[in-house]
C-alpha cells in the first residue's frame, strides 16, 4: 500500500511536470521503420536544437491506415497533438473545413513558401480557399521498381532494365528459388503498385482521366483492360510472398531473396540503412523502366488549433524548421524522398535519387491518388486489389468490372 | 431474488438515496447505451464522412452496405467462424468439464492449464498463433522436418482456410472458460440425482445427456449468450493475427465498422455497418435478457 | 445460478469435491482415456506457452535454422531486454517499460471506481429496489453486448464534452461504463443472497441506505470484492481498443505498446524479441490468474453465470 501511495505520487508529480514545461511539443506519425525513423530523428534534433522546444516523439506503428484513425479522433475528440503527418489532399479536407487546423497563411507568406516550395502544387494541395494549412515537407513518388543485383545474379541473368524484361525474367528467378515480385499483404501496398502500373501500361492521359476525371467508361475500356493483365501478371510473379510489411518485403530484395518490388522511393531509405549502394547493389527503374514519370505526392504537417499560445509558438517554430534548407536536405537524405525546395544543394543525393531530381526538373509528374480520390475511394481501391492479389481465381476482368465501378461512385 | 422493497406503495423521494446511488447506473444506460446507439443509428441514415453531419441520405449507406464484397466476406467468416466456435467451444467445454468432475487427481493443474489462456488477451493469443502457424518456422516446418515433406498446413496465408486458423486460437484462448461455466453448471446438480440414477442402473453417458443436460439449461443458455456476444465483437485477434488478409479473406464486420469509420473516413457506412452488427445482437440477447430481468424477478 | 455457486463453495465441504464414480484403481480403462484425454488437451494447451517461452530465449540465427519447438541451444536473455526497455516505436526507444506504467496507472484508479460504483449499484438493485430500476438494469444488461464498435463514436463525443478526452480520467470513465454491466450484476446476486433478516434487522435499528452499505453489507462481501478485482484487473490491463482510441502515445498501456513494438519492423522481424515482449505483456493477467488460483475461477464463473 505504502509503494502504491509513492507511486501515486510520482504520477501527480509527473503530470505537474508536464504543465511545467509547455512548449513541449507532440509530433504524431506513422514513421517507423528503420529508414524513416532515421529520418524524423532529424527534425526532432534540428527542432530542439534551433528552438528552446520539446520534441514529443508520438510514433504510431502499422501504417497510415493504423495512424490515422488516432490522429483524427484526437483532433475531434480536442485533445489535439502540436503537429501530426498526413499525406496531402483530401485525408485531412474535412478537418480544415472544420476549423480544426491552423492557418499558416500569414507564415507562409512571411517565409515566403510560394516561391520556395516547388513545384508548386504541393502546396496548392496545402491550400484551401486561398489559405495555407499545411507544412508539404518532402516529394514521394511511388514509380519505382527496385531491383535486387545478388538475386539476378544467383538466377544467372542480367539485371532487367524494363518492366517487360523483369516480367520475361521471372521465371529464371524462380528457378533459382527466388521470389520474382516481393509484396507485402497490407492493402495499401497492392493497390499503390497497381497505381504504378496505371502509367507506365497506359499511360499519363489515361491515368488522368481515371482518377482525376473519374471517367468509369476509360475504366471499363481496353487501355485499362492491358493494365489488369499486367497486374495479373505481377500478382503471379508475388505469389510466393508471404510478408506483410512493406519494409520486411523490402528487405527480401535487400538480401537477395526476391527479385524486385515495386514501392515508393521510402523504400531507399531502408537500403541505405542496410548500407547498400546504388548500381551496385541493387538498382531503381523510375516509372518501372517504361514511362519516366513520377507521381507526386508525400508528407505534410498539420497544426491544429491550441489554445495554448506555448504550443501555438511551438507549431510556427517547428513549421519554419521543417521548410528550412539544412533539415530539409537532412531529412530527405535519410527518408529517400527528395526537398521541397529547388534551392538546396544536394550533392550528397544518391543515383536513384538524381534520377528522381531529373524527372522533377523536366516536369515528368502526375498528382498522386491520395490527392486525387477521398479516403473512402481510395480504401476501396485497397480492398478490391489486395483481394485481387491474394485470390488467383479472381479474373482480370472481374476486377476491372468493380475497378470501374468504384470509380464511378466516387466523387 | 426477493422482492424486498418492491411491494410497497413508490413515491419519488422513496429510496432517494438508493436512486442517488444508481445515478451512475442510469446515466451508462440511458446516455451511453441508449443515447450512443440511437446516435450512431440516427447517423447510418446519414452520408457523413470525416465528421458526423445531418444530411440524410435515406438508405444509401444500407445498400452500398450489402453490395460490398468486404462486407459479404465478412459476414460469411462471421458465419462460419461463429457457428463452429459456439459448437466446437461447447461440445470442448463440456467433455472437459465432465472429464474432470470425475474425481480425478490433479484437477486443479488441469483445470489450471485449460483455463489459463483465458487470462490473456486477443492481441497476445493472436500473435501466439501467427507465430505457431508459420508456414516457415511453424506446425508446417515441424511436421515436414519428421519426414513428410509434402504436408502443408499454412492457414494464415491461405484464404480459404485462414478462418480456420484463426478458429483455432479462438477456441485455444475461449475453451477454457466454457469449461468453466460447465463445471461450475455440474457441481450444481444435486448427488441424489446421482445416486438415482445409479441405483437405477442407467449407464453413464445417458445421465449425461438425458438427465443432466436437461437440468443445466440455465447453464447452456448463458453460455451461449456469452459466446454469441463475444463472437460479434471478434476484432483485436483478427487484427494480432492476419489483419483482416490475405488479401480480404478474413474480415469480419467489427473490423469493417473500425475500417469504415477511421480508416476510410465514411462514418456513415461504418455506422450501417456497426447498425446492422447491433441488429444481430438484439435479435441473440433482447429475448433471452427480457425472459431474465424484464419483470421483477421471479426466481431465486 | 451465480447464487448457487458463491453461495456453496465458501463451504466447501458438502460438495465442492468431484462427483461421479468413486475412484477406481489406477489403471482401469476409464482412467487411461481420461487421463490420456486430459494429457493431450493439456499439450495442446501448453504448447504456445512453451513455444513463447523458447523463442524468446533464441538468437536470431538460431530462429531462422531452427522450428518453432526446438529448446534453444544457447540461452539468451537480450530479447527480454531489448522488449522491456530499448525496443523501438519511431523515435521512443524505451521499449515495453513505459506501457507497463501507464498500465499499471490506467488499471489501479479504474479497478477502484469501477467496482465502487457497480457495488453500490448491485446493493440499490438487490436490497432497495426503486420503480423503474429494473429497466434500466435490463438496458445495462442488453448494453453489455452491444459491439463496442457501435460506442466508439458516442463516447468520443461524450468525453469531448465532458472535456477529458485523452487523458487518464476519460480512459478511466469509459472502463468504468463497460465494467459497469457484468460488476453490477454480479454485485446484485451477491447481496440478493445476503440474508434478508440481517437488513430487516438493520433497518428496525434505524440504519439508512449507506450505512447498511458500509457498516454491513461490505464487511460481509470481501469474497465477491476479490472475485470483482481480479474481473476488472485481468480485463482492463488486456484492453487493446480502448486504449488505443482514446488514449495518447504518452499514455499508451502495454497492449497498444505491445502491438507497436511488434508491427515497428526494422530491417528483418525479430521474433523472439516481440515473442518476449508478448510474454511480459501477458504476465500480469497470469500471475494474477495462478495466484489467485481458484477464486479466478469462481470470479469468472461467477461473472458469467446469472442468477
């Protein structure tokens, strides 16, 4: 009894302790593998060392799909977080409409954001009647298949420079024990490789006109029809893989055992943890080798409303930090993606990531589909393609069938 | 139960303090249980997505509902799984609970051992058996490395039977406490009903099933109560154990509510869904909770 | 039914002991499917224990040559330490050490008010019926089963407008309401069982409703307080989806905690940390289930069975 009464103690002291210190300041994401935690570890320290702030590490394992839900019925249940991450677009749509988040016009415009952030429509997806609303803090694109040398080298044929030369490839890999395609079981992972596959089969107008657009008749049509048989295709090659998490997939081509996968560049992250090199241990085809174009999408910071001034100043101390140029290139080194910025100096970027940098400079980009469709379409999408993947008797046409009427109920 | 105070004339300031004292009592049922259902049904009627807003749609969520491949799965795995858990867990529960009111040694260590994984949870049965059946290092593995290498057991990656896999920790982590129930269902029945029957010279098993069975109606009912409810709100173990996959086989509707509303920012189809999960309940608990608690008591 | 078995095993003499046949020599054929019935459940139910318990103990290397069932060739307590105090979730690289407190903060205050209230609402329901009771008792009853996902909503709003979302209190209220249904009737049977002379007698000697609470039916009631701890215990330190809606990172109990640790993959699945950190999680409900031994059995018999 003596120990509980001194241990109720130490959790008032605690509690006290925290309203001591009131800029503390709680970062909720969903960054936890190896490479990203890399990654926050650098704005948390770049935070508190230009800042007299607290980082509060509030990291959410399982995904954005698992994080999400608590970030948002905190936000609406008002215990808000000082910051938290979501993708740009339409995830947080409703909570600004809502009056939840804060404005961050006046800083933008003071730290001139308009001309700094590029390209510009990222933060055009900030953006809502004219106001600023969130921190866009890197540039993802998903278009990339990564390869691993040591497994086409075990299978004894070159290194595939297309997506077609890695498909006719495959059955040597499996000869060879290998798994042809790594794909890891969460929803997301399938139906964002299938993304990919969108423009580098059909290319840039069709993908437009199906998820911008919303045409559910280029949908149901032939163009998208070549798609699924791709996808058939890829699911066949994934068969055999039998992992959930992107990064436990990723790492079956880390260490030989897959050929391929078809992930976003976070996946580089995880092969510079693993101290791999580009061109020579493994290599990346931007648009699966076929189509060089990139999707753009990534991460932003929303604030929401504190009426905590500490913690209001907390949110404008860390909304500068994240924009500024050495933790922008920091942060983006050890994440894989590439800064928001077009002035910083990125010498340190490997080759994918040039690559990357090329294809942004020449304007090669398509919006991202977390961008384009709300969260209820998108996680229809998840949930038609990762049975796709997970059902062999599942035809293409079936699919395409439902794919296309998702598309038309979505607004 | 007696019917202490209930034969007397009522006025409002009768018992005050007895209705101070359940002031918590009537706020859980009438503003959580009562307000927080008719909210949530109110709102299935509405297209609200990341937010609760009135703006009636009629029925939409409802046919959406029923024409979701998602959903269908899941009420088929809820199906399946929640008749063979509430046979298997039953039949299971009540041999073990017969097989140790046999004046055996060591009941207790038995009893010890069935009964303990009740005192974990979901997320750590869950994560128990996806590990026990993994098809790499697992049953699987096992059974190939004593020489029969062609066996496969590998549910969790197959969905035909990943229901099955996920059956097998339910029933690992829940038989226990049906055994319980049982046990404690057999040592109510009086000896001389034992004896009768001994002295009659009917055999065994038939006591069982004809004379003892009958008598722990009481016993089976609440069972089943207790197991129907417990399988309608299957989540946490699902998501320990396969999340829902491969791919969407193993989905069930608790899931698909917590998907709907959080993951894919439609509260209003997570509220139909969640709807149409209350409307199972009610059909399995209201009759049964009506017969024991609707008017005054009527039994000790 | 609850009646009947907290009434009777409390004396345990007439017949808390096993029926059936009187006991017959070892070896008889009853005895061998019996016990050899017994012997194979048992296996089958210790097994994933084992395997925990052994995978926890191996190095990495030694998981992925060997099967699930293998004892470990070279005992290694890392995994323990590394699921205890230094595994990783993003940037907190303190393992489970810090749900286990907030667990143990979560758990204590809700126990205590969970059963303070469904005690004093099973005493009102068994001993001083009001018009009306019933019903809301039925309502509570019904409320019992109604899928959790239906009130996740709800009592967002609820503990919004209460203004406690997030914090310990509003975790603590919301195990509170869903204690409340099971505590409450097992409370009612409990005191309905009581005696009726010892109140009648209370009550000529002038006694009111809370001082027959305290001064009687407590004191005689500690059996039922046990068997209701030890509900509530093992119940809300296995909560996972409670805590993880309306709880924060800071103040995330060891579930949550557990369930990132294990999905918090960095570079290759360590099974035998997160099959440790599994164990530490789980040992809390265990001791308390092995040390409280029969009554954990009463309690929960006690708690399903209606009266």
């Amino acid at each position: 009894m003596k120990s509980l009464k001194a241990f109720l103690a130490c959790g008032t002291l605690l509690a006290f302790a925290n309203v001591a210190q009131a800029a503390q300041c709680e970062v909720t994401h969903w960054w936890t593998s190896g490479g990203e935690a890399a990654a926050v570890a650098e704005f948390a320290k770049a935070f508190e060392s230009k800042t007299n702030h607290k980082w509060l590490d509030g990291a959410i394992a399982g995904g954005g799909g698992t994080a999400r839900p608590v970030f948002i019925s905190r936000i609406t249940g008002g215990d808000p977080m000082c910051a938290t991450q979501f993708n740009h677009g339409r995830q947080a749509e409703e909570l600004v409409e809502a009056g939840l988040m804060r404005d961050f016009t006046e800083l933008a415009a003071k730290e001139n954001w308009a001309e700094i952030v590029r390209p510009r429509s990222l933060l055009d997806g900030c953006t809502v009647d004219g106001k600023v609303y969130c921190v866009p803090i890197n540039i993802h694109s998903w278009q990339w298949l990564w390869l691993s040398h040591k497994a086409f080298e075990d299978a004894g044929v070159p290194v595939p420079k297309t997506w077609d030369e890695f498909v006719a490839a495959a059955p040597a890999l499996e000869k060879a024990g290998k798994i042809p395609l790594a794909m890891g079981g969460q929803p997301w992972q399938t139906s964002g490789a299938f993304n990919v596959l969108i423009p580098a089969i059909a290319g840039k107008d069709i993908y437009l006109k199906v998820y911008q657009d919303k045409d559910a008749e280029v949908a149901a049509g032939p163009e998208m029809a070549k798609v699924f048989q791709a996808a058939d295709a890829a699911r066949k090659m994934a068969a055999k893989s039998n992992v959930q998490d992107w990064n436990q997939a990723t790492n079956l081509v880390i260490t030989g055992q897959a050929g391929g996968q078809i992930m976003g560049d976070w996946a580089q992250g995880e092969f510079q943890v693993a101290g791999q090199v580009a061109g020579k241990d493994y290599s990346c085809l931007p648009g699966l080798g076929v189509n060089e174009l990139i999707s753009v999408g990534g991460d932003a910071f929303y604030f929401p409303v504190s009426k905590d001034p500490e913690v209001t100043a907390a949110q404008d101390a860390l909304a500068s930090v994240m924009l500024a140029p050495d933790t922008q290139v920091n942060f983006n080194l050890k994440k894989g993606s590439v800064p928001v910025r077009g002035d910083v100096d990125l010498n340190a970027a490997n080759d994918c990531m040039k690559k990357g940098l090329e294809i942004l400079a020449k304007g090669n980009t398509v919006p991202d589909p977390p961008r384009l469709n709300t969260e209820d379409t998108n996680t229809q999408l998840n949930d038609l393609f990762v049975e796709f993947f997970k059902t062999p008797s599942m035809t293409p046409e079936e699919a395409q069938k439902r794919y296309a009427e998702i598309i038309a109920s979505a607004d | 139960m007696a019917t202490k105070a209930a034969g007397r004339p009522n006025q409002l300031f009768r018992n005050l303090n007895a209705k101070i004292a359940s002031i918590p009592m009537i706020f859980t049922a009438l503003v959580v249980f009562v307000g927080g259902t008719t909210w949530t049904i109110v709102y299935s009627f509405t297209n609200s997505k990341l937010l609760p807003r009135l703006r009636f749609v009629g029925l939409d969520q409802y046919e959406r509902l029923w024409s979701t491949p998602k959903w269908l799965v899941s009420i088929e795995n809820l199906l399946i799984y929640g008749i063979l858990s509430l046979v298997f867990s039953v039949i299971i529960g009540f041999i073990l609970a017969a097989l140790l009111d046999q004046k055996i040694r060591f009941e207790n260590t038995f009893r010890t051992i069935i009964l303990y994984p009740f005192a974990l949870s979901f997320i750590v049965t869950g994560l128990v058996w996806q590990w026990m059946l993994n098809p790499d290092f697992g049953v699987q593995q096992v059974v190939r490395n004593l020489g029969w290498e062609s066996f496969t057991f590998n549910p969790l990656y197959d969905q035909r039977i990943v229901i099955y896999g996920i059956l097998i920790a339910g029933l690992w982590q829940g038989t226990g406490l049906v055994m319980c129930l049982m046990l404690a269902g057999l040592r109510g029945i009086d000896e001389d009903i034992w004896k009768a029957a001994r002295i009659d010279g009917i055999p065994m098993w038939k006591t069982y099933l004809f004379i003892v069975i009958p008598m722990m109606r009481p016993v089976f009912i609440t069972t089943l109560v207790i197991i129907a409810s417990g399988i309608v709100r299957l989540y946490d173990l699902v998501v320990a154990q396969t999340s829902g996959g491969p791919g969407i086989a193993s989905e069930v509707p608790a899931k698909y509510v917590y998907d709907s509303m959080f993951l894919a920012q439609n509260l209003g189809q997570g509220f139909a869904a969640s709807t149409m999960m209350l409307l199972t309940v009610a059909i399995v608990v209201v009759p049964w909770a009506y017969l024991e608690f609707g008017g005054r008591a009527k039994r000790g | 039914m609850a009646e009947a078995v907290l009434a009777r095993q409390p004396k345990a003499g007439s017949r808390a002991e096993a029926r059936g046949a009187r006991p017959r020599p070892m070896l008889s054929r009853r005895n061998i499917v019996v016990y050899g019935t017994l012997f194979v459940v048992s296996v089958y139910y210790l097994l994933p224990l084992y395997v925990m318990v052994v995978t926890s103990l191996k190095g990495m290397p030694e998981i992925r040559m060997g099967n699930v069932f293998s004892p470990p060739l070279e005992i290694t307590f890392e995994p323990w330490v590394k699921a205890w105090a230094t595994a990783c979730t993003g940037l907190n690289c303190d393992g489970l050490s810090r749900g286990f407190w907030n667990s143990v903060r979560i758990t204590v205050p809700s126990v205590i008010i969970s059963i303070a209230i469904a005690s004093v609402n099973g005493y009102a329901l068994a001993n001083w019926r009001f018009k009306g009771a019933n019903i809301f008792f039925t309502i509570l009853i019904v409320g019992a089963f109604i899928p959790y996902q239906v009130m996740i909503y709800p009592i967002v709003i609820i503990l919004r407008e209460m203004g406690v979302y997030g914090t310990l209190t509003g975790l603590v209220i919301v195990h509170s309401i869903f204690g409340m249904p099971i505590l409450t009737l097992l409370f009612r049977n409990y005191f309905a069982s009581v005696p009726e002379e010892l109140f009648k007698a209370a009550r000529v000697d002038g006694a009111g409703f809370w001082a027959i609470y305290f001064k009687i039916m407590m004191p005689m009631s500690l059996p039922i307080f046990v068997v209701a701890i030890i509900l509530q215990v093992t119940g809300i330190w296995n909560d996972f989806l409670f805590g993880v809606v309306y709880t924060k990172p800071d103040t995330y109990p060891m579930t949550v905690q557990l369930n990132n640790i294990v999905n918090s993959v960095q570079g290759v699945k360590e099974y035998n940390v997160n099959m440790a950190a599994t164990i530490l999680t789980g040992l809390v409900p265990l001791v308390v289930y092995f040390v409280s031994g029969k009554l954990f059995v009463r309690g929960i018999a006690a708690g399903a069975v209606k009266g």
